[in-house]
C-alpha cells in the first residue's frame, strides 16, 4: 500500500526530519534530499485560487513559457523538473541549496533566473543558458572576478545582480570587474548594490 503524498505530506516530512535528525544521521543529506523532493512535489502539485493547479499551469502555457517559483524548499537538484523544462521561461529559485548553475541547464528557454541566497561560488556553467538576459545572485558566494567571467561570455545577457556577496563587498574586485566589462565593450547592467 502506498501511502497518498498529498493527504500525508505533513506526516512524510515530519518522519523523514525525524530520520534525518535522530535515527538516521549517517544518511541525513540522503533524507534531506528526500524531503526537498517531496516538498517540490507538493508544490507542483499545490492549487490556485482558480482550482488550477500549477503543473497544469505550466503545460498549458506552450509558447508562452511559464513561470515558476521554487523558493525556500532546500532543493539541490532539479531532475524532477527536466519533463517541464521546456515550458520554464522565469525562474526563481531562491533560497535553497544549489551550489552552481549546472542544474539550471536543463531549461532551454530560460530568460530570466533568481538564485539569490544559494551557496553558489561559481557561475561557469552560465554558457548553457543561451537566452537568459537577467541573472540575479545576491547572496550568494561569489568571492572573486574570476567566478563571475562567464558572465562576459553571455550574448543574450543584459542584467546581473550581485548584491551582498563578497565580490560586491570587494572594492577592488568590483572595479576591476567593471573594467573588464568596459575594456570587453559589454553592456551587460551590473547591480553591486541594491537602489
């Protein structure tokens, strides 16, 4: 018998944190993993105010592109997405736990995506967004100018946001990356700081 995700998703969270916590803590990353996908399954799953629910949302919505909202769900992978990629044009998936930019290279259409607060040091896998034109990324880990060149190579790209990471805080580091922008005649919108 298997127990129905939606009526007991509650109850499933609750045993795996307690898997995770207390009887189990060899494998805790495996049960948290577990319960982020259940977490996101809900969510795909969650109804609007007109009895629509979002996967529904998201496949009608054809050439359109869709948006889609993941926030605060402890997610590290996105494998589950890959049969929605096509249709995902905005994303924003802040406040989980990706640590680069590879999971989101499954989206082909992507134009605009939000990772702020991830533990993401490094954006080299941006090459394989080719449509996106905004990028957010406050708060995240990026340290050095190094970590951000991809975004020199980004044709399509027209805005990224860095705010409150070390690069931001970094005076020397920001001036030499607006440098390297201008000497690239780029114009891409840096934002160091928020308005």
């Amino acid at each position: 018998m298997e127990l129905d995700s939606i009526q007991y998703h509650d109850q499933i969270l609750a045993n795996l944190k307690r898997l995770a916590d207390e009887l189990d803590p060899q494998r805790r990353e495996m049960y948290r993993d577990m319960m982020a996908q259940q977490r996101l399954k809900a969510h795909l799953r969650s109804v609007d105010e007109n009895g629509e629910r979002l996967v529904d949302k998201i496949i009608y919505s054809g050439n359109r592109g869709a948006q889609l909202r993941l926030k605060n769900l402890g997610l590290r992978s996105l494998k589950r997405l890959e049969p929605l990629a096509a249709f995902i044009t905005i994303f924003d998936a802040s406040g989980n736990a990706f640590t680069s930019l590879c999971e989101f290279s499954i989206f082909p259409r992507l134009t605009y995506l939000t990772v702020d607060s991830n533990p993401i040091q490094s954006i080299a896998d941006l090459c394989r967004l080719p449509k996106l034109e905004y990028l957010s990324m406050a708060s995240t880990a990026l340290c050095k100018v190094e970590d951000v060149l991809p975004v020199l190579e980004t044709p399509s790209l027209k805005r990224f946001i860095y705010c409150e990471t070390p690069l931001a805080e970094d005076d020397d580091q920001s001036l030499r990356l607006h440098r390297m922008m201008e000497e690239k005649g780029s114009q891409i919108k840096m934002i160091r700081h928020w308005l």
